[in-house]
C-alpha cells in the first residue's frame, strides 16, 4: 500500500511564514498587547490583515486573571511553601545547582531551570551513589558510568572526575546524616535557550545533585514479580543511563497492574534482560551466579561484566 500526503505543495520557501525573514517584525505590526491596569486584563487586538486569523480570534481577546502573577522571588518562595507537601518538605535534605554553584538546603529553593535541555528536551544522564555510616558507596564506578552516559549522549562535561566527586561528597556532608540517606545527581546539556539542538547552551552542561532520606523497607522478604510486555529501549538509550526512563515507569506500572513491582523485561526471543530500576540475576542448580549479557541493557554495578 502506498501513502500519499493530501497536504498542498510548496512552491517556495515564501510560503513557509516561519521560515520568512523579518517575520517577527511583521507579526508585531499585525498585532499588538495592550495590558490594563496592573496585571488584571490582557487584550489581544488584531489591527490589520493577516489571512483569516479574525475568523479564529475574533476582533480581541479579553480575559481576567486569575491565576497569581509572580514578580518577585519572595513571593514565589511564599506560594511554593505554601503548597509544598510535607513529605518533600521533610525528607529532600540537600541540593547542589551549578547554576547558582551553591548547595541548598531548603526545598523551596530547590528547582531546575525552565529552559534546562535536561528538563524540557531530556537531554540529560544520571546516576545514583548509596551512603552507609558515612561513606559514599561505590563512587568513583558510578562517576565513571556517569561520564561514560554522558559521552554517549555527547553532553560536553564542563567538568572533572574529582570536580563532581568533591561536589557529591560536600553535598552529602551538608545533608547532615551518615545513614539512612540516598544521593542522585544529573549531568545536562545545560541551559540557553528551547531548539531541540544544544548548540544555544553556550554557559555548557549543568549539574544538580539531590540527597534525600531513603524509605523503608525489609531487605529480607520476597518479592513477587512478573514479565511484562512493554517494549524494550534501542540499545543506544538502553546502554546509557538517560533521563528518559518513560519505559522504565511503564514497566513498574505494569506490573503493579498484576500484583508486582518493579517488572522483568524480556527480549523477542523470551530471554529475561533486566528490571525496571534493577539488573537480575540467577543462581542455578550449580549454584553458578548468571546474569543476562550486557549488550542490550544497563550495564551494572552490582554485578559487574568482565572487561
């Protein structure tokens, strides 16, 4: 079966009104905002041509807000406490955001910025480190499955191995508890603008870490699992720990769909690849301890492949 676009032909890039030079000057000669008093009305006129946008937005606009119009950071500071559920409130216990370069420890002013390509765009890799009686699990390994996502995602690092470990390591020194706690962070593209390429983030990649208490939970028990049947991740996103994890949340939430938790996915063939969040392994009746080869999922930090 052939597909045919019903779409018109362009004759010229005139008429792609986007790709038009000086479009911008000629959309604000056609129209114009015109606010009232304070911030309480916004009147969108249309004062000449421009096709048949009369017919779709009529002769103007009138619209009362009501919705809060922020403009000064302690009135954003006073919202966002105000609305923050207390189980943020009480268990984030330290940020680091190289935007500002400082490690903070209130969550009302811990955020992300807008126009992160990390945030909008998911161009962005993370990992993870334990922390027990005050000492940072596995560090190093997972600084250099960081920087080695990174790469993969050809995000330009802006900075060293040692660099990002003294910035964990501060920052779980400024959460204040040796146990109990968990740190995650995140290398971006970095901020600058919202195309779809990162070549606008001239100030280079951005680093946030994050220490939060852990939840409880009993190492000892059983857990009950199942195959699920959510697509896997292409070898490029499944080889490298990204922000996109759509899948993985797709995998839990199938599973809880049939009394699991995590989810095990498996490949065309049948062959069991990796959980959600979780690698897997089996030991066998040689008592033997085998995981699924690496090629097709995260490679893991637990049980380690052989270089």
């Amino acid at each position: 079966m052939r597909l045919v676009a019903r779409s018109p032909p362009i004759s010229s890039r005139s008429q792609l009104g986007f790709m038009r030079p000086g479009l911008r000057g000629q959309i604000n000669r056609e129209f114009g905002t015109v606010l009232g008093e304070g911030t309480s009305q916004i009147q969108l006129r249309r004062r000449s041509g421009f096709g048949g946008m009369k017919d779709r937005l009529g002769r103007s606009l009138k619209r009362t807000l009501t919705i809060p119009v922020v403009s000064k950071p302690s009135q954003y500071i006073e919202l966002i406490e105000q609305k923050m559920p207390e189980r943020v409130r009480s268990e984030i216990l330290a940020m680091y955001n190289s935007t500002c370069g400082a490690i903070i420890t209130d969550p009302a002013l811990m955020g992300v910025p807008i126009d992160d390509h990390g945030f909008h765009r998911g161009h962005a890799v993370f990992d993870t480190c334990n922390i027990h009686n005050g000492n940072a699990y596995g560090i190093d390994m997972h600084l250099e499955r960081l920087l080695s996502s990174a790469e993969m995602a050809r995000i330009e690092v802006k900075f060293s191995h040692a660099q990002l470990r003294d910035i964990l390591l501060e920052t779980m020194a400024a959460a204040g508890r040796p146990d109990g706690v968990f740190c995650r962070y995140w290398l971006t593209a970095g901020r600058g603008d919202f195309q779809i390429s990162p070549r606008g983030c001239l100030e280079g990649s951005s680093f946030y870490t994050i220490v939060h208490k852990t939840w409880d939970r009993d190492d000892t028990t059983a857990v009950k699992e199942v195959i699920v049947t959510t697509p896997v991740k292409p070898p490029l996103l499944a080889n490298m720990k990204s922000n996109n994890y759509m899948i993985n949340a797709l995998s839990s939430m199938e599973a809880e769909d049939y009394g699991g938790s995590l989810g095990i996915q498996a490949d065309v063939n049948g062959y069991i690849l990796e959980g959600s969040i979780s690698c897997v392994a089996i030991v066998g009746e040689d008592r033997i301890l085998r995981t699924p080869k690496f090629d097709l999922i995260l490679p893991s930090l637990t049980p380690r492949p052989r270089s």
